[in-house]
C-alpha cells in the first residue's frame, strides 16, 4: 500500500525567500510528525499532531517555522525567510495513533537555502 | 530533556562478523528505546522496539538489542552481518507516557565489506 509521501523531494531556495512543505500522511494515520535532520545529526523533532487536538509545536525553532494540518490528512511545513541555517532534511512520519509507537517515515524533503 | 548517544558515526565490519551498534541514553527513568533503519534512498523504518517488557528484543532482519538500565545502553547486534545490511541506523527514545517526541541519535553508517 502506500506509504508516507513527501513534496518535493528537493527544494533549493533564496535566502529571505518562503517555501512550503507537504506530507502525505498513511491513509487512516491520526498521528503526524514533522522532524528536522541536518546534515551529520540526528533527527530534531519539529512539531507533532494528534488527530483533532492542539499540536505540540514546542520543537519549532522559531516563529519563522508554523504548520497546519487538517483533519487527519495532508499537513504542510512553511518556512518564512528562510535562512541557510534552515538547509536540511525535512522529515515527515505518520502513525495509526501517537501510542503505537511505531511511526511511518517519508523519504524527506531536502532544502537548500542559498 | 532526553539526549541519545550513537558511538561512532560510522562502523565497517566484514560480511558474516558481528555488528555491534551502540546508543546510550540520558533518562534517569526508563524511557521507550527504538532502532530505525535507513536504507539508500529510502525512508527509515522500525527495526525494533523496546517498551517495557523483554529487556532483550529481537527486530526483523536477524537484529536484536538488549536494555540495560545499569547501563543506560541499548545497544544493536547481529550475528552475522550481511551485504544488505548496508545502510544508517538510528537510535530513539520517548519518555514513557509522552510518547508525543521521540529523541533521535545522530545516525550510524554500518559499511559491510566483502
């Protein structure tokens, strides 16, 4: 079946340029995580939903980073005025509820801030 | 907050040795501990978990890992390694009954030689 999907796939922007990130989450997944992975480090959770409840945005980096989700569906990762700092791998995991455990990890999005 | 350790970012043993992998943990409570696997060109996926219960979990694949609190170490063998082993291995936790964020080890690069 399919699994979790990502858009795009590579993504190289301007400096102070926004760009936006989707993820397609398993069809039926309630819970959905976003994690950032620099290049070299381990992945640096960002933001997680749980189906209709308020997220837990506390690993946002900064104001600049916001997502939405809606429903149980697709969820979008926007970045304002980017900096290079922001240049990594932006990771997208899904799982049937946040006490599975087991989560469902998307190929990735990687950004290239010049 | 957690912090996982991954000792050595990248490891090369010869088809049919031992792998050993190591990851130690921060938590002074037992925390849930995974080992996901990346493959070239794919996303990660679970190898195996631990959630309080067998201190001794086995994973697809021919992998198992052992908890040892004494040791805050939860560390990944396999008997015998294979080519296909070939990819990165990252270490995770999350805090028993916040299983919202999961803590990611910085990744290590198994190499199999022939």
């Amino acid at each position: 079946g399919a699994g979790v999907s990502q858009s795009p796939s590579n993504k190289v922007t301007e400096k102070g340029k926004d760009v936006e990130l989707r993820c397609d989450p398993i069809s039926g997944h309630t819970a959905l995580y976003w994690y950032r992975q620099r290049l070299g480090q381990g992945l640096e959770f960002l933001i997680y939903f749980q189906g209709n409840s308020a997220p837990d945005k506390s690993g946002l980096p900064s104001d600049r980073f916001s997502a939405e989700r809606t429903g149980e569906s697709v969820s979008t990762l926007t970045i304002q005025r980017t900096q290079q700092e922001d240049s990594a791998v932006y990771l997208c995991a899904s799982s049937v509820t946040g006490a599975s455990y087991e989560q469902y990890f998307g190929p990735g999005t990687r950004l290239t801030v010049t | 907050a957690q912090s996982v350790t991954q000792l050595g970012s990248h490891v090369s043993v010869s088809e049919g040795a031992l792998v050993l992998l190591r990851c130690n943990y921060s938590s002074s409570v037992p925390p849930y501990l995974f080992w996901y696997v990346q493959y070239p060109n794919q996303g990660l996926q679970l190898l195996l978990k631990y959630t309080s219960a067998a201190t001794l979990v086995k994973g697809i694949n021919g992998f198992e890992a052992e908890f040892k609190k004494s040791e805050t170490s939860f560390h990944l063998t396999k008997p015998s390694a294979h080519m296909s082993d070939a990819a990165e291995y990252f270490c995770a936790v999350s805090d028993q009954g916040n299983f919202n964020k999961f803590y990611f080890g910085s990744g290590t690069k198994l190499n199999v030689k022939p």
